[in-house]
DNA sequence: CGGGATCCGTTGGGATACTG
DNA sequence: CAGTATCCCAACGGATCCCG
C-alpha cells in the first residue's frame, strides 16, 4: 500500500476525526502516563496533575470505548481499578512520537510566530 | 538531540498544546488543501465543504497567528485573498502525514472497538 | 478508592445578516 | 469576493456532592 497520493478528503477526515479524538485536553497526557505500564486511577490522577476526577473518568472511558486502553477491576475492600494501553494504544505512540518531538523541535517557532503577530496587531492599531 | 525519553510532563503539555491546535474541527482539513498550492477563500470554502465562513476564517486567522499560513492581499475589486503554506506550515505536514496513515490504516480497529464497546453496553443492560 | 450525578461557566461552532 | 458582527445552541470541562 503506498501512501503516495492519501490526498482524497474521506481520508482527511478520518485523520481529522483521530486527531480530535486524541487532541483533546487530556488524552493525550494519560495515554503517555499509561505508557509507563498499568496504572491506578488516583495514581493518573496525581501524576497527571491539574485534570479532575471527571475529566479523568471521561477520558479514560472514551480511550477505553475506543479501544486504546483495558479497565480491570480487582474487587477488592478498598476497590482497586488499573488502566492499561491496549496493543492499539501502543501502536498509536508510535506516530504521536513523531508528532511529539516536531512539536518540541518547532513550538518555539509557533510562540515566536504568535508573538509577532499579536505584536502586530497591536502596531497597527 | 536525541528523543530517548522525551517523557517530561512539560514535553507532553507542548505536544498536547499542538495537537490541540491543529486538532479542531477544521485545520488539519485546511492545511492539507493549502498543502496543494496557493488557495483563495472561497475556493477553500468549496473545497473543503461543509465548513461555514465564520470557521473558516477563525481557523484561518489561528493558522496564520501561529505562522502556519500566510495571507496575501490583493487589493484588486473584487478583492482576492490567497492563502499560501509557509516553511512551518509545510514541515508540520510531515509528521501529520505519519499520523495520517496511521489512521487510516487503524480507523477501522478504532470503530470495531467502539461497536463493541457500545454493543456491551446493551448487553449487560 | 473509584467513580456517578448534577450544576454551571466557558468555549466551539453553525446560521444569518450586513459591509467594503 | 472576503470578510465582520450577532445570535444561539451544544459540547467541553471544572466543582461539588453522593454512593458502593
């Protein structure tokens, strides 16, 4: 399969619709952080830091609805849940990888873009 | 530089920054049409379809503040406004295009996943 | 401990009407 | 043609309370 032309817009949306899915406020921070082996809720919880318990249990429902991680409760006194990254989810690091260093490599260069062009702006006025 | 760990909190916060950036409804579907060459306003309206003017022009003001885009004006009557991919704009195609087949090759997984996880649902009911 | 239910402010995003 | 301005609804997301 060569991706040469993957040009066509029900391709895009499907990349678009996979992009929304990961790219929102929390996914992204919890499958990394599940990256690290099974993990505990509260444990995501404060090692994420900043989400609430609902956001948490949202997105940890959906990444699980879609396939990216297994839930498994040990019914024990006190309940015990431990989340952990499905092959999918592994799978996706892969290329959020990619995207991730270029991030790191070029958000200065967005800061920078933003920077001047809300200084612009202001300039103009 | 190499992106052995790359698994500082701060790092993953810069990529989820990006991520939601160009995860919206609608940028990546932009970029990838300005990805074919200069494109004017309502030639991308068109082109895209489905989005409404107030979106495009919102997210083309987003890609154009974090210097994705560039807008050229000509001051002609009618007015004729083209907006063009800068060096950024195109270098982040790179790393969405990986992401891109990702999905379209796991699309399919992601949605039995959901079917499953939906049609559980039902059935424990 | 691990949530579910609810309330509520903020943001995203579509429709429409108007303008240079 | 290429927007801007406004209205309005739906989804996101935080805070809080309650429960097994």
């Amino acid at each position: 399969m060569k991706p040469t032309h993957l040009h066509a817009t029900e391709d895009c949306r499907a990349v678009s619709e996979v992009l929304q899915r990961i790219g929102d406020k929390w996914s992204l921070l919890v499958v990394r952080r599940l990256g690290e082996g099974p993990t505990r809720f509260n444990e995501l919880r404060h090692g994420i830091g900043g989400i609430s318990q609902k956001m948490l249990t949202t997105t940890l429902r959906s990444l699980e609805r879609d396939g990216f991680v297994t839930r498994t409760v040990y019914p024990t006194i006190p309940p015990r849940v431990e989340y952990e990254l499905t092959d999918l989810g592994r799978e996706l690091l892969v290329p959020v990888k990619g995207l991730a260093e270029w991030a790191l490599v070029n958000i200065g260069r967005i800061h920078q873009a933003r920077a001047a062009y809300d200084g612009g702006i202001g300039a103009a006025a």
